[in-house]
C-alpha cells in the first residue's frame, strides 16, 4: 500500500508522528507492507520549527519538501495545490492522509480530491463556529472533501453527524494524546530547558501566541503588555515567541520591551515544550494544541480567545477562555493557578478519557488500511 502524507506546519509534525510509529511495525499492520511518502510542504522552515520536531519525534525525513514557505493564504496555498498536484500524479498514492486544519492540509486535501485518490483526515470533525478563523474554513473544505473522517473527540463525531457527514466517521481518539503520553517521560530525562533559563518547577508560567486574531491586530499590545504585567506582580512567564509574533510586534509595537520576569525566548521543540508545560503553574496560549498538553500534563491554561475546538478542556476544569481582554487575563491567571483541580487530568489515560485511550494512531492505522 502506497500512502502519500502531507505535513507542513509545527502541529502537524507532532500529530504525524504517532501514526508514522504504527505504519512502521508489522503488527499493526498486519504484515501489509506501507510504502509512507511524506511529503513536507515547507509551510514552516526555520530549524526551530519544523526540523527539531522530525529529529526529536523520530519522524522520517520527508520524502520531499515542497518549500513553498510564508505567503498570503491563497498564494501559500495555491502554489502547495501546484506542487501537491505534481507529487500525486508522479507517486499515484492508494490513499492521502491529511492532519489537522492548516494551508497544507487544504491544499493536500483539494488537490487529492481533485485526482480522486481516497483522503484520510487526521483530526477531523474540530470546530470553532467561528469563520473569522482561517483554520476554520481549512477544517470545513477538508472534512467535506475527504473520504474517511478520524475524529480524536466525541464532540467532533457529533459535528460530523450535524453536517451530515458520520457515514464515513471515525472515532479514533486524539494523537497528540498518544504524542504527549509516549514522550513526557522522556521530555523529563532529556530536555535541560528549566535548567538553562534557571525555572523552579511550579513558580513561573509559559505562554505562547500566534492566532491572527490576536497577532495582527488591536489586541497584541494590550496581550503583550498584559503578559508584562503579570510578570511583574502574579508569575515570572516564559514566553517562547512565534516568529509571525516577533514580526508582527516589530511592526505594530515596536517599542514595546519584556519586563522584568518575562523572559522571551525563541521558539522551542516539543520536548523543551513539554518540559517547559509541565513544570509550569500555569500555561497562557491561544493554541489548540497547547490547552490539550496543558491539561495531559496537569498545569491549568488560560486560553486567549473566545472559544475552543477542545471544550473538553474547559469541561475537565483545567481550560478557562478569555480572549484578548487584558483584564479577564488579569484575574484569571491567579484565580486558576490557584484553584484549578488538574487531578481529573490524570483520568485522561484511562478509557472513558473524551481524548482517547493514547492509541489513537493504531486505530487510525487500521482504518487507513482499510481504504483500498
Ligand atoms: C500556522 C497555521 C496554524 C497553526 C500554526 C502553528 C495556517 C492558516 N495556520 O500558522 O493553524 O496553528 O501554523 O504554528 O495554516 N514564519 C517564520 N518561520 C517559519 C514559519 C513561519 O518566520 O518557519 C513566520 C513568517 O513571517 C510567516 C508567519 O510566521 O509569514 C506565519 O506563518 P504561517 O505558516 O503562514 O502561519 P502560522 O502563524 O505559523
């Protein structure tokens, strides 16, 4: 069986992994032999962004890499629907698979429609009900295109059921659950971050932002100057900064400098992440990904905008949103450090978990087995 898998972006590297693991041992795929080409479209390209996850995640190197790099959204997206195009008609692939809700997977997921070969969605069936976000409108076009939808949630079976789509849905459980459970002990043993920047564990808060909303516009300076704020008076924060952040700062708030106990850092790999989130007493993102390993992890999150895709997190107590307003990020970031009961996050291994039993990726294995 010959698949061709399209990644691109930092998530999508960590949620390929897991499947790449199961696609590589013969039990799991029942002596089928998997011929897996990756393909990377060169959405992210820094060193910090995409190869430190293949090397610490132990992902293959890609197949190929597009390099199409940063753009508007249709021009990013168009010339990876170009160069996608290519790949597939020369490799003829039995089936796509397809991760998450970013350019590359639209681009995959319409040029693979297009050729009529079978697409596999990996996290599929997420909502935000929120349009404005470029994300959104990437989960939709893929969803209604693809061929087998792989659910990590049963939040996002039932979204797949509204938009009549169940009949080729999945639940599977969630990958970064599986990524998360296979390499926090090994974060643990190897990553020497809390060290490097001096961090007591459960004395400093690590923050991340990137969205567009919050990122190119009005709210960034009064995001950044609440982050300066906190530092000063609740919790030292540890903000490893997205490069479109660090640009779009430079362009919209250049004087603005980090107090006192903000320390800003490059952006940082997924074990130095993991070390980072589980040391921390409280995370602030605007991240998917994050608010989940928060909550795997232990450490309550704070999300900086007005609704999730996960609402399991807010439901397990862990998750509190309040989008970009300085003052509800102001009174929130004690109020959980200090009140949040994580514990239920250590019911998440267990089977009745909403993110799966962290073997998400064999079942998501089987299932693309079966598709030719
Ligand atoms: C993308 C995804 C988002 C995901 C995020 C994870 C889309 C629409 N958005 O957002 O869903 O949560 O990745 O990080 O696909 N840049 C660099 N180096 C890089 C990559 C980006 O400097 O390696 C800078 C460039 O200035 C670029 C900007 O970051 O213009 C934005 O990058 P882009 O890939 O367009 O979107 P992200 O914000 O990373």
């Amino acid at each position: 069986m010959r698949l061709v898998s399209i990644v691109g972006a930092r998530p999508q590297f960590v949620k390929i992994a897991p499947v790449s693991r199961a696609l590589g041992n013969p039990e799991l795929t029942d002596g089928v032999p998997v011929e897996d080409i990756i393909v990377h479209t060169g959405q992210h390209y820094d060193h910090g962004m995409s190869e430190v996850f293949f090397d610490e995640l132990r992902i293959p190197n890609p197949t190929v890499n597009l390099e199409i790099g940063s753009g508007p959204h249709g021009q990013q997206t168009g010339e990876m629907m170009i160069a996608i195009e290519r790949e597939l008609e020369s490799r003829r692939p039995d089936v796509v698979v397809v991760y998450g809700d970013t350019n590359s997977t639209l681009a995959g997921a319409i040029a693979a429609a297009k050729l009529r070969i079978p697409i596999a969605h990996v996290e599929a069936g997420l909502r935000s009900f929120n349009r404005e976000m470029p994300e959104e409108i990437n989960r939709i076009v893929a969803d209604q295109v693809s061929d087998r939808l792989l659910a990590p949630t049963e939040t996002a079976m039932v979204n797949l059921r509204e938009e009549g789509l169940d009949s080729h849905a999945v639940l599977t459980g969630d990958v970064m659950f599986d990524a998360v459970r296979f390499n926090l002990e090994l974060a643990g043993e190897s990553s020497t971050i809390l060290d490097e920047l001096q961090l007591e564990p459960g004395r400093y808060a690590v923050a991340t932002l990137h969205r567009a909303s919050n990122t190119d516009s009005q709210s960034l300076p009064a995001i950044v100057d609440a982050f300066n704020e906190l530092a000063q008076t609740t919790v030292p924060i540890v903000f490893p900064m997205h490069p479109r952040t660090t640009a779009a700062l430079q362009r919209t708030y250049p004087d603005w400098q980090a107090a006192d106990g903000l320390t800003v850092i490059k952006p940082v790999g997924y074990l130095d992440m993991l070390a980072l989130l589980a040391g921390a007493s409280i995370a602030l993102s605007d991240s998917g990904g994050l608010q989940k390993e928060a909550l795997f992890v232990g450490t309550p999150c704070v999300t900086l905008r007005e609704e999730t895709e996960w609402p399991e997190t807010v439901d397990a107590g862990g998750n509190v949103l309040v989008g970009a307003d300085p003052d509800r990020i102001m009174e929130a970031v004690p109020r959980m450090m200090n009140a949040a009961d994580t514990s239920s996050a250590s019911a998440l291994g267990t089977a009745s978990s909403p993110f799966g039993d962290g073997r998400a990726a064999e079942y998501i294995v089987k299932e693309i087995l079966q598709m030719c």
